[in-house]
C-alpha cells in the first residue's frame, strides 16, 4: 500500500512540475492543473476504499464474531465524484442469516446501486436549481453525468429540517402568499404556491431587504396542509405574544385560508394588485384626468368610503361605456377587499411588507417559468420545497442503510489509522534539499531530489 500511494504522489509531483515549467501564464496551466490534482484525488480515494476492503478480509476474527464469511473478492465498483470516477475493488461478504453485503460499500457509506457520491448529488441539485439538468451536468462534471440522472438526484432531494430555534419575540411579521404559473408536461397549466415569512423590510443604503426571511412552498400540497406548516415554522421560531401578524396576497382563496390558520392575522391587499386594479379602472383617460381619477379612488378606499368609490366608478363607466364590464369587475375587486387597503392608513406597520411578486420571481419563476419549459408534477414536488429552501440545507433522500456490525467498526477505524501512517513515509516539504545522496529512497524523493 505504501508503495502504491507512493508511486501516485511521485507521478502527481512529476506531472504538475511538468505543467508548470512547460508555460508561462496561469491561466495557462489551470486547466491541466485542476485535471491532475481530480485525477490524483481519485486515485489515492481508491486506493483508501480497497485499503478498508483489505482490513476487513484480513480481520478474521472480527468477522467470525460478526458472522460473515467470504463469497467472492474482486468485485470492481465506479462511483462518480465530485473529482471524478472512483474505481476500486471489494470483497463480497455473506452473513449468517444468508444475507449478502459488500462491507466495504458499507464501511464507506456508499448507497447500494448508486454510482454517484452523496457529495456530487448535493451539487448537481444544487446547480439544478438555477439552471437546466444538462447545463448543471456540465457545470460539475463537465457531462460525464446524464441529464435524467441529474433529474433523478432532484426528485431525491428534500429540503432538510433546521433544528429548533430559541424562541424570537418581534413586535410584527410579516407573511407574503402568492403563486408561480407553470406549464406541466402535455402544456395544462398549473400553480406552484409560495408562503414566505419576514420581520418586516430593512434599508441598507439604497437597497431594501426583507429581515430573516425565510419560505414554505410544496406543489400539489392542499391549502389547510401548506398553512399548517407555515403556522408550524413560524411556532419554531418565534413567541407570538403581542406581536402583529400581517397576511399581504392577492386575496385569493387559497391566501385567504391563512387567515384562518394564522392566529389574529390582518390580511393586507398587495399593493401589486392593488395597483393594478386601479389602472385597470382608469386606463383610456387622458394622463390629467387619469391621475385626478387614480387619487381620488385611493383616497376612497384608504378612508373605506364606499360611497364614494361608487359614485367614481359610475363616473368611469359613463365616459367610458366601451371599458363599463372591466371597470366595473376591477371596482368588486378592490371593493371586495377594502379593508385590506384601508389597514395600510390605519396601521402604519402594514406599510412595511408586500413583497409577493418578487418573492415569487426570485424564488420560483427564476427556475421554474421565466422559459420556455414544461414539468411532470413529480419533479415539481421535490423541487419547489429544494428552491424554497434557498441557501437553507437541503439532502438527498437515501434508502435505509445498513451499519456496520461493532467487531467490525474497530477494523475500519484501525484500517483509517493506518492509512494515514502511510504518509509518514513521504518527504516532508521541509526535507527538499536535505535528501540522502545514496541508500535506498522512494521514487518521490528521487523526484523532489531532481527539482530541488
């Protein structure tokens, strides 16, 4: 073994000095550089896992009390990695109960019948959710992985639970509900829901940042189930006691369910709807009147004097009979949801979220609709809580694994120890120069000897 390690340094430190002393920009040996270090990275991982393999063959009477006899040893195994294809062989064990099991495999904590690593998976999906299967393949593997198993990785990821949280008392919350319009495979139209919970918004300079915000999306989810775990997360985090809930959307049926869930919430129309509802009233007018028009039905609704509102809407319809039907289904709108307006001039903190649309840009659509794409309601199911998640945590769901019977973890301990001792017997970097000019010496030092 230490021979083999080695060998793999010596031609590691050949190749790299070859790199280096054969051009004179950077730029110019990274490439090369980068494939000799995955290439020697791999190898020496190899090299470890038939290490482990060997302790375990060798550790009779380990396995005599765990057990398991030997079946069959050469078995070769390839696992994709974050530094390229593992190669390495392993020995095929039987137990006493006649089941049979690669230990090594176990040791190791590879997957069964998985060739990819736990640690490439993670950023394959990690890269699938800001780019296409395909292009993520060829961000982290240069394609050697296919596009469907990067699409299998995502439809195992599932966004990892954060660990209890020491309760926050904040004096208001904010909660944003809105919905990203996708296209499923066969082109039927669909949703994909978003919930996204925040302190409020903070200005830093010019910029305007939702505190701690944090978002709860599932597709397929129903709505009692999706209101459920947002009002679970939020008990997670924070002590309610006095604090203002305020609920901003679109008013539709699905939000408006929140307000059932969410202890003493206030629903606040989003000014984005609000907005365009009232332009929906007004446009055709010329730019005077559309602006006198768009003050005085603001100013209705913030003071909820409906009639008012009534009397202007009559008004719109009689200079504009043409536009009377759209007019007056924007005016049920707002006045449907009056009281979600007029909070905003009651409660000044009302003002301060309503962050809905480019929640659901920056969060979904970025992904999931802002092309030309369609998806199956499987992959949308495990990818829309992945996308959610952020910079949050997030795995990949693995079939149960089995550990290692305890006679047997002392020998994959002992076979890491001794791995490590290996190294002992390569240069120190401190030993160029001070190398023995005769006797017997690796090839490693005869190569720092070389270029010393």
């Amino acid at each position: 073994m230490e021979r083999i390690i080695a060998e793999i340094a010596a031609d590691f430190t050949k190749k790299m000095i070859e790199i280096i002393a054969s051009v004179k920009f950077i730029s110019q040996m990274e490439e090369a550089a980068l494939r000799e270090t995955k290439m020697c990275a791999a190898q020496m991982i190899g090299v470890y896992a038939e290490s482990v393999d060997a302790a375990i063959v060798a550790d009779k009477t380990a396995r005599r009390k765990a057990g398991y006899v030997v079946v069959r040893r050469g078995d070769e195994r390839r696992q994709q990695t974050l530094v390229g294809e593992v190669p390495f062989k392993r020995t095929y064990f039987k137990n006493s109960s006649g089941a049979y099991e690669y230990l090594a495999d176990t040791a190791l904590g590879i997957e069964k019948r998985s060739r990819v690593s736990s640690g490439l998976s993670l950023s394959l999906v990690s890269a699938a959710k800001d780019m296409s299967y395909g292009r993520a393949s060829r961000h982290i593997t240069a394609g050697e992985i296919s596009r469907q198993t990067v699409m299998g990785k995502v439809r195992q990821s599932v966004a990892a639970k954060t660990p209890p949280e020491v309760l926050r008392h904040v004096p208001e919350l904010h909660i944003d509900a809105d919905e990203d319009h996708i296209t499923l495979r066969g082109g039927k139209k669909s949703e994909v829901p978003l919930i996204s919970i925040y302190e409020g918004i903070e200005v830093k300079g010019k910029r305007h940042k939702c505190k701690n915000v944090f978002h709860i999306s599932e597709y397929g989810k129903e709505p009692d189930d999706l209101w459920a775990q947002a009002l679970t997360e939020i008990e997670r985090r924070y002590d309610l006691t006095g604090t203002k809930i305020y609920l901003h959307g679109d008013g539709g049926a699905w939000i408006q369910k929140g307000m059932e869930w969410i202890p003493r919430a206030v629903f606040v129309l989003d000014k984005y709807h609000k907005n365009k509802a009232i332009k929906a009233m007004t446009a055709g007018l010329a730019q005077a009147d559309r602006k006198l028009y768009d003050k005085e039905i603001r100013e209705a609704l913030a003071a909820e004097d409906l009639d008012f509102f009534g009397d202007l809407t009559r008004s719109l319809c009689a200079e504009m009979p043409e536009r009377g039907q759209k007019i007056l289904n924007s005016a049920r709108y707002l006045e449907k949801f009056v009281s979600g307006i007029s909070v905003c001039a009651k409660a000044p903190g009302a003002n301060n979220g309503g962050c809905s649309e480019p929640h659901v840009s920056h969060v979904l659509s970025a992904r999931l609709s802002s092309r030309p794409m369609a998806w199956s309601k499987r992959t949308l199911k495990q990818l829309a809580p992945v996308l959610a998640a952020g910079q949050a945590a997030f795995q990949i769901a693995k079939s149960p694994q089995s550990e290692l019977p305890e006679p047997l973890k002392k020998t994959a301990v002992k076979a890491n120890k001794a791995f490590r001792k290996y190294s002992a017997g390569l240069p120190h970097p401190n030993a160029i120069g001070t190398l023995p000019i005769s006797g017997n010496i690796n090839g490693t030092q005869k190569l720092l000897k070389l270029y010393a």
